[in-house]
C-alpha cells in the first residue's frame, strides 16, 4: 500500500480531489458489500409477519428482534475496527461474510423448529447475534480497506460506493425476500440467505490487498470522545430508516394498503439514486453543508409518513428519507474521518457506524414502546423529531474547512 495515505497529511482544496482508478479498485470491494449485506435485505421484510403472524408476538418483539442485530454491532464495532487495523481489513471483510452466512443456518433452524414458538423466537433472536457481529466486521473492514486503496482524501466516495452497495442489497434484497418468503417460507429466505455471502468470495481475487496500519490501540471512548457530534447526529438521523424497516409492513398491513414492500424499495432506490447523483458532495462542499441540507429532506419525508392517509404517499415518504439519509450518512461520515488519526482509521471507522448501531439497537425498540400505545404513525413522528435535533448538532458543529486531518 502506498504509505502516503496513511501518514497525516492535509487535505487538498475542495473541488481540487485528485483524480484515481477508483472504479477499479472499489468495485470488486462493493459487490463482496452487496452480498454480504443480502443477508440483512433478504429476512428484512420475511421477519416481522413471521415473528408477528406465525410465531404470535406483538409490535414490541419485533422491533426487539430487529434491534438485537444492531445491539450485536454495535458490542463489536470496537474489535472490528482494531482487527482490520492490526490483522488487516480483508481478514474482517472474510469473517464478517463467513458469520453472515451462518446467520442463515440459524434462520433455517428456526423454520424448522417453528411449532415451538419459544424455541424459535430463541434460535432467531441467536441467528441476529450472529448476523450482528458479521455485519460489523463486513462493513468496518470494507470502509477501511476502501479508504487504504483510494486515500482519506476521498473517504467521503468510498462511503458513497460502499452505501450504494449497502442500500441497492436492502432495497433489492426486500422485495426478493419477500417473494422467496411468500413461496418458499422461511426456509427459503434462509437458503438465500446462506448463498449470497459465500458467493461474495468470489470477488476476493480482484481486490488489491492493504497492509494493517497497526498504530497505537485507543480505547472507544476516546473515539466516541472525537466523534461524538457528526456519531449522535448520525444516530437520530437513522431513525428514520430504524422506523421505516421496523414498521413500514406493519402499517401498510394495519390499514389494509398494498405494496407494503415497496416503501422499503423506494427508500433504498432513493438511497442508491442521491448516492449516483451527489455521491462526491461531501468531499467537495464539505461534510457539515450537505448533512444540513440531506437532513432537512429527510425531516420531510418522516413527515409525510406520518401524515400519510394512502400507500403511495407513505411511499413517497419513504423515499425522501432514503433520499435525505442518503448522504446524511456519507456527509457526517466525511468530518468523523477528518477528526480521527490515521494509524487508527478502522477503529474510527467502527466508532462512527457504530452510531448507526446505537439508533437501531437503542431508539428503535424505544419507539416501539411507542407504538404500542399510540400507534404505527407515531413512529414517524418520533422520527421527524429526531432529524431536527440532528439538524441542531449539525449546526452546531465547526466548519469542516477548520477541522484538520492531523489531529
């Protein structure tokens, strides 16, 4: 690996990213996302009938076992990041897709076990934990395995590409699981499942390896300490995809609307489309501009969801939250790289998805208390508050033109 990317440098002038064969080198990195991350997409919409409708359990249980994945992230995000800086970010990319292809070993026991509805939820609620900790070692070595093959001066596109590849296997990934499930069952999804990550694989041999940059360990406190601002923005901004994966079927199916799927696949075509469009906005205007502006589209959107009285505006709802979010992710993404050292970029890279982790893991089944009570809309209520409290952090936060990457 060039040893330029790693030694603390300043940041060229925005508008002035010099030109590299970024293409080439991330694109084999972003299908091995894409498939690994199939295994969140294909149970996605699979998963809240089966747990309600079959299994018996209510609105609470759901979100509970949507959230016990990103509970399991979240516990790893650390040692994620600190495998790939010392082991290497491939040695994380393999065993996050190994782990995730277990996951789907674990859905298929649950289908086979599912007259006991204890059991089931039991061996479901394991098969999370495990699809948790992949999911944290595929995402965190793919983000620094990106930045040490293209440079931290374009750590903003490497989260674009690697998003496009997240949310085009969520978006894709729903509807096909939700066609798998309705013809197959759960055990289906479960195969589907188990295939996708080990066909990821096969992209291994494209890739160009990174030397680990090693450096000095840090505590996660002492990231979450220089990251805080753009991780807890970052947080309550994605709740309003929390809500939307949690209980966007269930709302469709209270109120008897069809294309329950659909909200789903709108939110993550949205997603891959302000990627496609805008994905080079952070590293040129500046991670701070672009979070403000994709927030204040995502406020919309949440409250067009919750004022929704038919499917397709509900749709169109979920679409501007996956336009928005979009580039929330990336834009916030862009100054958190900026404030952390180098020596440590998968530990920072950990650090800051961990945020996402801590909003599906921790808002999420928050709301579902909510709902309980006062129904599905309120979700989206919940998360229109969210994105004005991330719009007041942002604000709050200095100018990324002031933020040095040698800090």
């Amino acid at each position: 690996m060039n040893t330029s990317t790693d030694a603390p440098q300043a940041l060229p002038r925005r508008g002035a990213i010099p030109a590299r064969p970024t293409a080439r080198k991330l694109l084999p990195l972003c299908a091995a996302v894409f498939l690994g991350f199939s295994t969140i997409g294909l149970p996605l919409p699979a998963l809240p009938g089966f747990v309600r409708g079959t299994l018996g359990f209510d609105a609470l249980v759901v979100s509970m076992v949507l959230a016990t994945q990103s509970l399991a992230t979240l516990a790893t995000r650390h040692m994620s990041g600190t495998l790939a800086d010392h082991r290497g970010p491939g040695r994380a990319v393999s065993l996050g897709l190994a782990l995730s292809a277990l996951s789907g070993v674990g859905y298929a026991a649950v289908a086979l076990t599912t007259p006991n509805a204890t059991l089931a939820l039991t061996l479901l609620l394991l098969a999370r934990i495990v699809l948790g900790f992949g999911e944290s070692l595929l995402i965190t070595g793919a983000l620094s395995w990106g930045v040490g093959l293209v440079g931290r001066e374009r750590a903003g596109v490497v989260m674009a590409w690697n998003g496009i590849a997240m949310y085009s296997a969520l978006a894709l990934g729903a509807p096909l699981g939700g066609a798998i499930f309705g013809r197959f069952g759960l055990l289906g999804v479960a195969i589907a499942t188990i295939v996708a990550p080990v066909l990821a694989f096969a992209s291994f041999p494209l890739l160009v390896h990174v030397t680990p940059s090693g450096g000095k360990r840090l505590a996660f406190h002492h990231v979450a300490g220089m990251i805080w601002r753009p991780g807890l923005a970052l947080s309550l901004a994605t709740l309003g995809f929390g809500t939307i994966a949690a209980f966007g079927s269930l709302l469709f199916q209270e109120r008897g609307w069809p294309h329950a799927p659909r909200a789903l696949l709108a939110f993550g075509t949205a997603f891959v489309l302000a990627r496609l469009l805008f994905g080079h906005a952070p590293d040129r205007l500046g991670g701070r501009r672009v979070a403000l502006a994709c927030l204040t589209i995502e406020l919309f959107g949440q409250l067009l969801l919750w004022t929704a009285n038919g499917p397709w505006l509900a749709i169109a709802g979920a679409s501007l939250t996956g336009f928005g979010f979009s580039l929330v992710f990336t834009s916030l993404g862009v100054e958190a790289v900026r404030l952390s050292p180098p020596e440590n970029r998968g530990v920072a890279m950990g650090g800051y998805v961990a945020f996402f982790d801590v909003s599906l893991g921790g808002l999420v089944p928050i709301v579902g208390t909510v709902v309980r009570v006062l129904g599905y809309p309120s979700a989206y209520l919940a998360g229109a508050v969210a994105a004005v409290v991330a719009i007041l952090l942002t604000v709050g936060m200095k100018p990324s033109s002031s933020t040095s990457v040698s800090r």
